[in-house]
C-alpha cells in the first residue's frame, strides 16, 4: 500500500537531453497532476490529468510532455532539457474530492 | 500575477503560544481553500480546509478562518509545537469541478523550543 510513489527521487541531466519523470499511484484516483516548487513560486501546476487518456494544461507546460495511457501511472518528460527545469518536481492524485495526496518529489538538476 | 499569496516568507513562534499564518487572494470566484505543510524532502500534506461558505473551521490544534470581505485566510496553530516546523502553503481552487489549485509560495514555520 505505497499510495503514490515518484520516481527518480533524485536526477542530474544535462542541457539538451530528455528526461521522463515517473509518477505510480495505487489508489486508482481519478486525477492526476504534476506541480513543480521552486523559491519565490510555490506550487505551480505543470499538467493535470482527469482520467485515462485526458489530459490537460496547467499554468507552466511549456518545454513539459505527459501521457497517461493507465490510470495509475502519469508520466511527465521533458523533451530537451533547460537549465530553468531545474527544480523540484511533485506528482499529485486525487479521487474527486477536495484533497489532493502528493508524491515525495523528484529534484531534478540540469547542468 | 499572483493570485494566492502569502507575503511572510517565514515566521518564528515560542512553542505553547499562537501561530498565526496568513494568505491573500485576489480572484472572488475561489470557492475552497486549504492548508498543506510540507516536511524537508516530502511531498505535502493536506492540514486543513474550508469552504467559501463559512468563515471558519477547526480541526484539533488548528483553525482555519477565511474573510471573504477581505479575501483574507488565515491559520492558527495553538498550542504550536516543535514538530510543527515546516513550510505550510495555502492554496484555492475555483468550481470548475477539476479540483485544480492555485498555491500560494509558502511560509516556513519554526517553532522554538
């Protein structure tokens, strides 16, 4: 009963390459998002997902690709890497209430 | 354009006394609001919530109230503790049944013993 589970937990790439961050949750929620934090912004919303198969934008998707082919896995790739990518990443799901359960995140470095 | 904010990046309380952690919005519509607190290299989790319908809610040691008037949320922590040091944000979400939120950029909270 891990509920939801990020991987990696730590990344180092470099400018350029593409990177895919996984994201596994075994409640079968619904909603799935993708939130980065960084200093001075918070949480900002990358992608979100409602369910399999629909997904939808959120306030910075640029340079950021998702797919959600299985209700439980939400993966987030970054085509070509930047080094303004470098941040923490946090995966969410949700069952269609008001709260939302987060990930233990990935910190991603891109040098 | 910032439409949740916490303005206090940090905040230092004596442990027994009140913590008060307050957050700003501009946009009417939010009909929900909530807390999350956030652990050094955690995800975070949900503290606390209240609808746009009340202007209060308790939950144990920690209250939310909301002043719609001033579009003004604000958490209470008493008696705070130690093991309430963390980054806390606020968020909002708007009804349009996605259940996406906006966030504020968070106040870290030490409580010192």
């Amino acid at each position: 009963d891990a509920g939801i589970t990020q991987s990696p937990r730590y990344k180092i790439t470099e400018t350029g390459r593409q990177v895919t961050l996984m994201c596994h949750q075994t409640w079968s929620h619904s909603y799935m998002f993708w939130y980065r934090q960084d200093l001075g912004h918070g949480l900002r919303l990358i992608y979100y997902s409602a369910a399999a198969d629909i997904t939808d934008k959120g306030e910075v998707p640029d340079g950021y690709v998702v797919s959600r082919s299985k209700t439980e896995n939400f993966p987030l790739t970054l085509e070509s890497a930047t080094r303004s990518q470098t941040s923490v990443y946090f995966c969410a799901s949700n069952p269609g209430t008001d709260t939302q359960y987060f990930g233990p995140g990935t910190r991603l470095t891109v040098l | 354009d910032q439409q949740v904010k916490q303005n206090s990046p940090s905040l230092s309380v004596q442990e027994g006394r009140i913590s008060i952690l307050n957050c700003d919005y501009t946009n009417s519509m939010f009909d929900y609001f909530l807390w999350y607190k956030k652990y050094p290299a955690e995800g975070p989790t949900f503290l606390i919530s209240i609808s746009s319908i009340k202007d209060k809610n308790e939950d144990g040691r920690f209250t939310v109230f909301l002043n719609k008037s001033a579009k003004h949320l604000s958490l209470h922590i008493v008696p705070s503790q130690p093991g309430d040091s963390a980054v806390y944000f606020c968020a909002a979400s708007l009804p349009s049944g996605t259940y996406k939120y906006i966030f504020g950029t968070g106040t870290r909270l030490k409580v010192l013993a």
